[in-house]
C-alpha cells in the first residue's frame, strides 16, 4: 500500500514543507495527534503536519498557544483545533481520547510527545500521587494509546511515534514511583531518563501486540539539547535547533522504516539493556494497565 508521504507525493525531510492544496468535497483527510504541541518540537511537528494535509489535533494545556498553533495551521491553508488536557490528571487524559472517539472517525498519527523534565526541586507528584514525570512522559500516553488503539487499527496503514530520548535509565520495578529516590547531583536526572525508557519499552512491547494490525509503532531520539523551553528551563545551552528534531521525527512518520525501532541520529539504535528484556517489558505493561485502571 502506497504510504501517506507517497500518496500526497510530499518531499520527506523538509523543513520548510509547502502546504497541500485543500482537500476536495468527500476526499477522506488524515488525522494526526501530537501531544505536546502547543510549543518546541510538538508545536514544529504539528505545523508541517498541517502542511502536509493533515487535520492536526493540537494538545498541550496552554490554550493561548495551543490556540494560536491550530491558527497558524489553518493561515497555512490546514486543518487544525486545539484540545486541552493536563496529563498531571489521568481523568485528562481519558476526556481526550474520549474526545478524539467522538469526533474523529479516523486517526492516522499518534505522536507522543508531551513531555516535561526532571525537578531541581525534587521529586513531584501528579494528581493520582504518582510520580509526575513517569506519568506525563510515560503513564498518560500509555493510556491515550490504548484507548486510542481500536480507532487507530481502524484507520489502518497507521502510526504511532514515542519521542523518547537517549537519557535512559533502568526501571527500579520495587520503586517505580521513585519513593524512595533521593536526588543528587549525579541522578537528579533519574526521573526523566526513567520515563523515557519506559517509553522505548512501551513502543518494542506494542510492536508485538500490533503486529500484522497494519498499525506501526516506533520511538527516537529526536536531537540533543534542542533549542526548546525544556531545555532553557534546566538551564542548558541549546546544542540543536527544533528542526532538525523535526526532521527526524518526520522520517518516523513517513519513511518506510517497519516497526518496533529505536531510532537516533536518523537510523535504529539500541537503546538501554532493559527494553530488551520481555520480562521486563510485560511486567511494566502490568504494572501500567493497573495504574490507569484497564485490564489487558
Ligand atoms: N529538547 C530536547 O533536546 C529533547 C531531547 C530529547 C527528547 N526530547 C523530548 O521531546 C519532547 C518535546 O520536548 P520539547 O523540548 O519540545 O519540550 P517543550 O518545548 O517544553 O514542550 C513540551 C510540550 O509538552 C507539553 N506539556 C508539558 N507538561 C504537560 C502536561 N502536564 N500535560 C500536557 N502537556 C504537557 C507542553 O504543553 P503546555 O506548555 O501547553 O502544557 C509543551 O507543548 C519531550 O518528550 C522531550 O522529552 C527533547
């Protein structure tokens, strides 16, 4: 089957991707999510997504900028509305895939990529006191994919992109939610490398499940230390622009690269010992389906 990128005959890796021509009556239009994009690589994803033809779904919690991504879209000539949800509340997370349910009789493109860093200050709690950064980063799109799978196996040849990252560190499975975590200097980075690997973990165990589903799934790496509010916040010197995350999240979405890959500096790496551990895997995906209240 001829992918999306072939079928829209649209330049892959483009960083400055014109916008297609509208959509005739009647003509079905691919719809994209990309959590996360109200600003830095979400917020540039979206935007070459909507050139692209996409009906984007635009989501963060800011709907000042969420607002005015979704107008910059359709300026463009797209198609785009903001949807708000906090992941810090699992009930959030479950109201937007409700949402997406509703209104959307397809979905063509997940992107997970709402993400926050680690704490200086410490460790932080969500709304169901867990650990805040496992549950933005990992836990809610856990949760918006299982709920979104069924439309998105619907709307096969599909996709499902994880913005991991190459800080990754094991999963403690006596101390998921970090408790008994003291930050340091050396591991303050602890909860955030935690939950990226989870996300490495989550996308080699979906594979398997959604194999022969003709929904792909893959995560990446996507630039070191881009020039994003995430990384200004910790105080680090941007090393990489937010295009060139861009351009390889978009080689995610439209190249022809199989499925259940770790991806960094363009091509499948490995990631860290863990996610290649099935016990592992199956233990996180339990753990998981009970913390969000859903059985396998
Ligand atoms: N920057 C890098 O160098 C780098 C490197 C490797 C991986 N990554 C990954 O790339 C992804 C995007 O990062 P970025 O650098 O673009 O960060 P960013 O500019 O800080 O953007 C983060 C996005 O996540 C959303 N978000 C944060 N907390 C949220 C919450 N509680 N609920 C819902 N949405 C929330 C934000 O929306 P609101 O502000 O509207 O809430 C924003 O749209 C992350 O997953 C990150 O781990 C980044």
């Amino acid at each position: 089957m001829a992918s999306l990128a072939m079928m829209m005959a649209v330049p892959l890796l483009a960083s400055n991707v014109q916008a297609t021509e509208p959509a005739a009556a009647g003509e079905a239009v691919p719809v994209a999510l990309v959590t996360g994009s109200t600003r830095g690589l979400g917020e540039e994803v979206a935007l070459r997504l909507g050139a692209l033809g996409y009906h984007v779904i635009v989501h963060g919690r800011s709907a000042e900028r969420g607002e005015a991504v979704a107008a910059a879209i359709a300026e463009g000539g797209g198609r785009a509305e903001f949807r708000r949800a906090d992941f810090l509340a699992l009930d959030e997370v479950r109201a937007l895939a409700a949402g997406v349910l509703a209104d959307f009789d397809r979905l063509d493109l997940l992107v997970n990529n709402a993400g926050i860093g680690s704490d200086e200050g410490g460790r932080l709690v969500s709304a169901e006191g867990y650990e805040a950064v496992f549950q933005v980063n990992y836990l809610a799109h856990f949760l918006l994919t299982e709920m979104l799978r069924p439309l998105l196996i619907d709307s096969a040849p599909a996709r499902i992109v994880n913005v991991s990252s190459a800080a990754q560190a094991p999963i403690d499975f006596n101390d998921v939610m970090l408790e008994r975590w003291q930050p340091d200097d050396r591991q303050i980075g602890r909860p955030y490398a935690q939950s990226k690997l989870a996300q490495v973990l989550h996308t080699y165990d979906m594979a398997e499940r959604l194999e022969d589903s003709g929904v792909i799934i893959n995560a990446l790496h996507p630039a070191t230390f881009m020039d994003t509010y995430m990384v200004r916040r910790a105080g680090i010197e941007p090393q990489t622009s937010v295009d060139e995350g861009a351009d390889r999240t978009l080689q995610l979405i439209l190249e022809d690269i199989g499925s259940g890959h770790y991806f960094r500096d363009g091509a499948p790496a490995r990631a860290h010992e863990q996610a290649y551990d099935a016990e592992a895997r199956a233990r996180l995906r339990q753990i998981s389906l009970e913390l969000v209240g859903l059985t396998d």
